[in-house]
C-alpha cells in the first residue's frame, strides 16, 4: 500500500527539529519513503490524503502504562495510597481474568489510538492477552510481565511469574511483523527481594532483553531503601547490575543528583508521568536536571486508574507546566523538549532510530492534527501549540506500520460497540 | 422556545452535589423549569435533545480572562517574563486596533463554546468591541476596562481610563437581556498608584459596580509591596478600601494566611488560574488553604497568550492536580471541590444565585458532554470522569440563556470562516 499525506505542515522531530510546510510525505508498506515538496509523481498509485490545515507528526510514544487498567477508571479517586491500593485496586485486580485484561487492552488501545499514541510500553500480567490485543489492532508495543517476589523456593526456577516472562519472550518478541517486542519487568525495589532482582536479570541477559521497573516513585520507596539498604533505590540496581541491561526505569522522582549521575552512566531511560505523580502525590520529578545531565526522558501516562486516562497531550503539557510553575523560572522544560520526550526519545529508549522522527527509511507510525479548531488559531509557533494548546482529540488520523487504524472517529481494526459491551459486563463483575 | 434535555445524566453541582440518572430538564426561554423524572407532558411543544450516554452539567465560568488575547496565541512561550511582556506582548497590543479586539473576542468565544463555557470575567480595552462580541455571540460575560495610572492629573478627572470605565459601565451594564454586566477594573497595585486605586474605588462605589483585579501573582509584586507600601499587596488593597466592594482577585499566588483572613472577611472572590501560573512561573497559589478558610475561589484560564488556550477543563484538571503533587497530599482539592470552582462558585463570584448549577428557576447555562468515547469509559465517578478523564472536545452542545449557540462542531451565532479570515489579516499587521 502507498499513501500520499499531499499539502501538510510537518513536525519532524529530527535532530534539527525541521517544521516543513506544505510538504509531501509518501508511506510506502510500512516505511516513510519521502519527505518534500510536493512532486506529480508522488500521487502515482498513491491514497492521496489531502493535509490542508492539518499537521503532521510522528505518532506518540506512551513510556510507561498498564493498559488494561482502563478498567478501573474513575473508580477510586482523592484517596490515600495505601486505601487507593489495597482497598480499591488490588481487590479488584484479584478478580480480573484474562479475557477482562484483553477488552481492558482494546479500550485503552482505542483511546491512545484517538489521542495520537502509536506505541505504548506496557508492564502488567495475563501478557499474552494484551499481547493479542496488540497484535489484532495493529498499534505498537513493548510488553514485559510485571514480577515480583514470592515464596516458591530459593533459586526462583519454580516462580511462576518468571518463568511466564521467559515464555513471553520467546513467544512475543518480534511478533506482529515487530510490532511487539518484549522486556522483563521486576516491578520495584520493595515487591521483590534483591536476590529475586538478580534472578530476573540474569534471565533476561540470557534471552537479550532489556528491562522495565517501576524507580524511586515515592518518599516512602525511598527512604524505606536507605533504611533497608542503606542506599538509594537507584544505586540498589545499579549495584545489583540491573541497569547493565537496557533498562527504562519508571518514575524516579526522589533521585539524588549521584542517581542522576549513575543513569546517565548506565544509559538508563527515565519515564516521567507528570500526570500520576501528581494525582498520587507521589511528587515532581527533577526533569530539569535529568534533561541537564543528559538522561534520556520519555512520557508516560501510567495507568488509567491513576491518571484518569491515557492522553499523552495533557502528559506533554504537564511536564511543560509544571518545573515553571514549581521552580519559578519560565525556561524550563520548553514545548520542543517537552515534544521530543513525547516521541524521539520514547524512539531512544527502546533503541529504535527509525521510530519518532519523520525521515525517509523511518517506520510509517505517523499522526495528523486539525488546525481548524478555534483553540488552534493562530497556529503561530506549531510547537508551541502542540505543547500548549493542542487536545488530544485535535488528532483526526492514525497510522501505525504504513495502516490507518483511526480516522475521524472511526476505529478500522477494533469493533468499539462490542468492545463498549463487553466492558460495561467486566465493570459489573469486578467492581463493587 | 421550549427544549427538553430526555433521559440525561445530570451533574446538578446544588448544595447537595446529586447525580440525577435518566432525568428530563425542560427550558422555557432563558430558564430551567423542570429536572425531574421523565413525564410525558415535558415533551409537549418541546424541541427534544435525546442525552442519552451523555452528560448535562452547568455551563462552565471562565472567572479570568483576557479574551482578545487569542491573537497572541502561541506568539511568545518559554521567556523570561520580562523578555515576554515588554518585547512581544507589549508591541504586539500596541498596535491593536478596536476591530481586532472584536474579532479577538469572537474566536476566544468560539473557543470558549466549544469548550464548555457559558460566561467568562474579562479584563482589557476596547472594551465596547468585546461587549459588542459578547452582545453577538450570546455568550454571558461579566467585563471591565483595564486601567492603571497615568500622568492626567492627581484628581484623575480627566483620566481617559478611568472616564471610559464609567461610561463602559453605564451603557453596558445589564445590557443584551442582563448577560453583560460590567465592572471596574483597577490593574494591580504595581501599575495604580493608591490615589488613584481611591479614584477607582470611588467611582465604583457611586455607580454601585463591582471591580475585578489582578492581586500578588508574582514574587516580585508581593516583594515591592512590602518594600513600597510596608505591607502585603492583599493588605493595601484592603487599607485601601477596595475590598468594601465586591471584589473578584486574580490570582493571589504569594497571598499570606493573615491575606487570607482578610479576603475572607470581605468576601473577596479570588480567581485561580493555575496553567498561566504555571507557564508564567509565577508560582502555586495556596488554594487548599484559602478553601479551608471559607474564600470563595474561582477558576479561570487568564489570557490565551499565557496558557495558550482557553479550556476550562484543563484548569479543573490542573486545579485538582497540582496541590496533591507539590504537598505531597492526595486528598486536597477533590473533583467535586474542582468542578464547583468552575461552576457554583463562578456564579457566587456574579452575586447570582441562578447560574452555575442546575435546578428550577436557574439560568439555562448547560452543556452536554458526549459520552461515548475510549476515554470515558468506564464512566465509574461521574466527577472524576470530569476532572481527570474528560477533554474539552466531549462537548457536545453549549446552551447559554436558553439558547443553543454552539451544536456538534457547529457555531450558531458566529461566522467561524469569517473570524479566521480576520484573524489571519490581523496577526500578519501585529505580529512581527
């Protein structure tokens, strides 16, 4: 299949941060095959797609989420953590099943669809049926099976969750056409046992897989580490080797500048949700001086249960807002900064230079903007606009691998009436 | 004209904040006469809106704003606010002229329909353009000409600001069915001198009009008062007898809890606007406390060239947010205590009883959010879903004073092509 997005303003989140107007951008299967002035021949045997007043950008990275949570939406808000968790989240997620987690998937891959999300980095359990869900609606995902320490004996070789990851991996990583890859996923410092750590890291060295962790996300994981540790969570896994792997660490925001210092050694992707640290009142991460130290951030939403929702436009206007309004200087974390963590460097971190910039060779995971919205006008600065006026629902088209799997409300690989039906049956099973 | 909201959802945001499920509200002109289960005999000579999946709620109000600023969308982001102020904002209003502010005003009104927003409280000059937009559009809006001292001598009687505020106030005043209603808008204390603060006051007092002024945003103001005056910015207004009207204060960052005892005091309404705060690193208004002691807080998006848009959502959203981040406490400012300051108290700020909740007699100021998207769903909390899930784009229609003005992507009562016609003729003579 060839498409022609013919007559539009792209942002290309190249290095040199390219805004091109009307321009022509040609899919050819699943690559970006050109990107320029307009041609005549570039219409040949081509799905015009014509980009008047709209804006063209590379599809947005989710760097952190558990995305059948959707399910547990709006569901316990304005709570403390621990009644948040143990009263509201942890009792409904013992209920859940996999095929909650499968609807769970599609809903959530429906919205980030229609909020401009091409590919999310995902850490939950029941993996092989988001897996599924990835794999039927065509988004992009990397995918680890979230573990943590239990009693079944010593050397780990009888864990259930490991040895899950490991099946997991072998079976989903570079399936989809390399849509989905794979990571193992030791959930935090304080649900496994440093032993268990290295038991999950030795195996995923084995298999050549990178690693996702949740990192230093509270006060109390914090300082409960220098107590039990007597050091930092970071240095924790940095001397248990972990960060050895490629590794995206979720969160970090009670680092030290020595934290700082060692991710940036080991090459460690920070995923920064703007939107649960506030809502959990975990904190604000020092963005500022990751960006400074020369750490690669990304953006996440986190789950739908923490957030409400899985709206990467509001997570790059907050990490833009926030450091301002917090440290009192207005330079902070500036739109393009705030835009490339939403898409080059969620390309970064899974060690992928063809995935959020638009270049000729780079993977067709493309979106496209409505400029004819009042809140739109004047566009002046395209990324200012993006970073802070933009909504996610400006996104009027979404291609993943060369497929438009969203258009203008519509969803083209996902059946939102069933989906809606059967969400609605799941709720009523599992929450009070 | 009669219109029949069948079988809504309905966030009546009274005393008791109830939820009503497959309810009838029936509007007869400019007020709700009915909410209530559905009756047969509400469909008489009614035009029937089906709500069903769909939300009715009060019409937002905008409780400080700028609105022609819209122009200057996207202009000048991510500078020092000096840099901002004097080599962008300041040249580009400059060369304003009264039909720019006009159509400023009409694509902020726009804008704010589309979002959500019934009425809106706004500040600037040109002010017959705005009312004459307001007058058009059908929106509701409360607006004062922004004055500040100038060297037309000390009895300030021939002070053009100043003569303009009055005879604004009188000829607009109560005007297009009682939706306009005026104020005097004295700056802040940093561009008034306090005989000239006094010359406001006075006027006011004698027209019996209330004012509307920006108070201690930033560090500095807060500094420079207590070095000029010997006192808090909050305290000289007071001493200076501009309290002893009915007052709407911007902003009110740097305010201290002896400010905060005075503000309740007087029943001074005070206008948070937490994405320009942030954006302009002005720093984090002290909302929890100034809810805990009683004052009357209101939100507002302040201008689009600080925000950059004029979405009441988000600063519902980032009201909720933000205090939990910085203090570390996930229980302050709830959803319900967001949507209140959008709506219930926005009307208290107006002294009116009748908007800003739904309930017989009120002013039919409603809107309708759509239901039926990813990320509504589940819905669960209904005012969850609101603060932390919803987008402004869920709205569907805006009804203000009975009348639908805005419907589906639609304006009824504006020109949309005609607007981004001007705007863009606009922007290339002001903008460099």
């Amino acid at each position: 299949m060839k498409y022609l997005f013919r007559n539009a303003m792209v942002i290309t989140m190249n290095s040199e941060m390219e805004i091109l107007e009307n321009c022509d951008v040609v899919v050819k299967d699943d690559r970006i095959v050109y990107v320029g002035k307009a041609k005549p021949e570039n219409a040949e045997h081509s799905k015009v797609i014509d980009c008047t007043r709209k804006l063209l950008m590379p599809g947005l990275i989710n760097g952190h989420t558990h995305v059948p949570m959707t399910l547990l939406r709006n569901y316990a808000d304005d709570k403390e953590l621990q009644t948040w968790l143990f009263d509201y989240i942890f009792p409904a997620e013992e209920k859940l099943e996999g095929r909650d987690v499968y609807y769970g998937s599609l809903l959530g891959i429906m919205e980030m669809l229609a909020s401009g999300t091409t590919c999310f980095i995902d850490m939950y359990f029941f993996m092989d049926d988001i897996a599924e869900a990835v794999e039927k609606s065509g988004i992009r995902a990397h995918l680890s099976r979230g573990v943590s320490t239990n009693d079944r004996g010593s050397d780990f070789s009888d864990h259930k969750g490991l040895n899950e990851s490991i099946e997991f991996y072998k079976k989903w990583n570079g399936v989809a056409c390399g849509r989905i890859t794979g990571a193992f996923g030791p959930h935090a410092i304080y649900t496994c046992s440093p032993e268990f750590l290295k038991a999950v890291r030795n195996a995923a060295e084995k298999l050549g897989a990178p690693i996702h962790v949740h990192l230093d996300e509270t006060r109390t994981e914090h300082e409960d580490s220098l107590r039990n540790f007597g050091k930092t969570p970071a240095k924790h896994l940095y001397d248990l080797g972990l960060f050895d792997l490629k590794t995206i660490a979720a969160h970090c925001v009670w680092v030290t500048p020595d934290d700082i210092a060692l991710l940036r050694e080991k090459d460690v992707t920070v995923a920064h949700n703007p939107g649960s640290n506030l809502k959990l009142a975990s904190g604000i991460a020092p963005v500022p001086e990751m960006i400074e130290a020369g750490v690669n951030v990304i953006l996440g939403t986190d789950g739908a249960s923490s957030n409400n929702n899985l709206n990467m436009f509001e997570e790059i206007n907050l990490a833009a807002l926030i450091q301002k309004g917090v440290k009192l200087d207005p330079l902070l974390v500036n739109a393009q900064e705030a835009l490339k963590m939403a898409t080059v460097n969620g390309g970064k971190a899974l060690g992928r230079k063809d995935l959020g910039s638009i270049k000729p060779g780079n993977k067709a995971d493309l979106i496209l903007l409505d400029l004819d919205k009042p809140h739109m006008n004047p566009l002046n600065k395209p990324c200012s606009a993006l970073a802070y006026s933009a909504q996610a629902a400006d996104v009027c088209l979404t291609m993943v691998d060369g497929r438009i799997l969203y258009r203008d409300g519509e969803f083209k690989t996902i059946d939102q009436e069933k989906v809606y039906y059967q969400i609605q049956k799941i709720c009523r099973r599992i929450l009070n």
